[in-house]
C-alpha cells in the first residue's frame, strides 16, 4: 500500500472537523504527495519526510508536518505500521506577521464598487466566510443575524452557534470568494481580515473582550484578546495628547 492509497481512504474516515480535514488534505497533495505519494506506506523514513520539509516555508513546513504527524499517527493505531517517522522531526517556529486590517471608519467611507455591501456586511458582523456563505434570509430578524452553520456543514466549534446585532449591508447577491478576495488584496488584506476589522470595532466601542469573543464565536477568549491587544499608531499618539491634557505637558 502507499502512502496515497492510505491517505485516500484515511481522509473521509479522519476524525476531525471538515475544515481541518481540507487543510490536512491541502498540505498533503500540495507539499507531501508529489515526493512521497508514491512510496510505500511503510517505507517512508524520518529522512524522507525531513528532506521533503525542507524546502518549504515556515508555515508550509509546519502545516505538511502537522499533516505528516496525524497520517502516521493513525497508521501507527491501525497495526499498519509501528513508528510514526514524523513524530521526532522538530516543528519550525512559526513567527506570524502583524495582523493587518481595515478599520470601521475606512470601510464605512471607502467605495469597494459591487462588493461594497458584502464588504462591509462581514466587517459590521465578524462572520466567516463559510458562516456567510450558508447565511440565508430567514437567519436575519429581530434585529440580529443568527449563525448557525457554515458552508462546510457545523460551524467551526460549539461557540461558533451564536447571534450578533444585525447592523445593515445583507448583500442582494454573494460574491464568488476567489474574487472578492482578488479585489482585497489592492487594499493589502484578506477576507478572514474583515473579522479583525469588526473585533477592532468592538474594542474601539468599549465592548469587553469575553462579550467580543462570544459575538466573534471564538471558543478560546484568548483568541480574542490576542487582537484587543493589536494598538494602531494613531492610539499612540491619543495616548500622548490625553497624557499632555491630563497632566498638563
């Protein structure tokens, strides 16, 4: 058996939610499958996965070998073989890049053409994408939108099941994702950014972090407070003029 057809029937079997099955299947076929694909299952070494790693990025890297880690990790539970190879490769630090973001005020008075309401939809209410997508009419009323799903089924986690106030810009139509995240990038972020953009809202109108985190459906708080704590160069300076006021400077 390779490695293929062990991946092939261990992914619809793997339990784990959907969207972290599509990673795993995504690092795989991107970084894993072309070298290793191939080989027999119970052949692939330490050395084999170590030399497939190395020429990936950081994050590549970490994701293939996370991936690597649960294939053999179940193949090991399975009798199949009887050393994970991947379980001693050390894992690459992963230094995250300064979260970028839109604020309220730029969305709010920027033009983005035909996806101008979607844009400011997800910006005004800190969904998913894939909670966006399956959001349908009847999930707005009483004033608030009610996240119950998303796209690939069950929302990311329990928390995820949630309402936020309903603040305007439901889209008449959705936009296909690859080209609203195409017209994104001209203003420097993702789709996933816009989430950021309405947690920042949230701080910035003295929401507390544990209500941000329920309205945002993170199931760790410390997710949440991870982008309270983000400070734009403007609150720097806010900071300075209220110290001069405040102290007489």
């Amino acid at each position: 058996m390779t490695l293929d057809d062990y991946t092939t029937t261990l992914w619809p079997q793997l339990d784990v939610a959907p969207r972290t099955r599509a990673n795993y299947q995504g690092a795989y076929r991107r970084h894993l499958k072309p070298v290793l694909g191939s080989k027999p299952l119970e052949k692939v070494t330490r050395t084999h996965i170590a030399n497939a790693l190395a020429p990936l990025s950081s994050q590549s890297k970490y994701q293939a070998l996370m991936t690597m880690r649960v294939v053999y990790r179940e193949a090991v539970d399975a009798g199949l073989v009887k050393l994970n190879p991947a379980a001693t490769i050390k894992a690459p630090r992963i230094r995250p890049k300064p979260a970028k973001f839109l604020t309220l005020d730029y969305v709010m008075t920027s033009s983005f053409g035909p996806y101008t309401d979607t844009i400011r939809f997800l910006a005004l209410h800190g969904l998913r994408w894939g909670e966006f997508a399956a959001l349908e009419d009847n999930d707005i009323r009483d004033g608030r939108v009610f996240v119950q799903r998303s796209l690939e089924g069950p929302t990311k986690s329990s928390a995820g099941v949630r309402s936020v106030p309903y603040l305007g810009h439901y889209p008449a139509s959705k936009p296909c994702r690859a080209v609203l995240a195409r017209h994104l990038r001209r203003h420097g972020v993702t789709i996933h950014s816009l989430r950021k953009t309405y947690a920042y809202g949230l701080k910035a109108s003295g929401v507390h972090v544990t209500t941000a985190a329920k309205l945002m459906g993170h199931a760790n708080p410390m997710v949440t407070l991870s982008i309270y704590t983000k400070v734009l160069d403007n609150e720097i300076d806010d900071a300075g003029t209220q110290l001069r006021e405040k102290y007489g400077l």
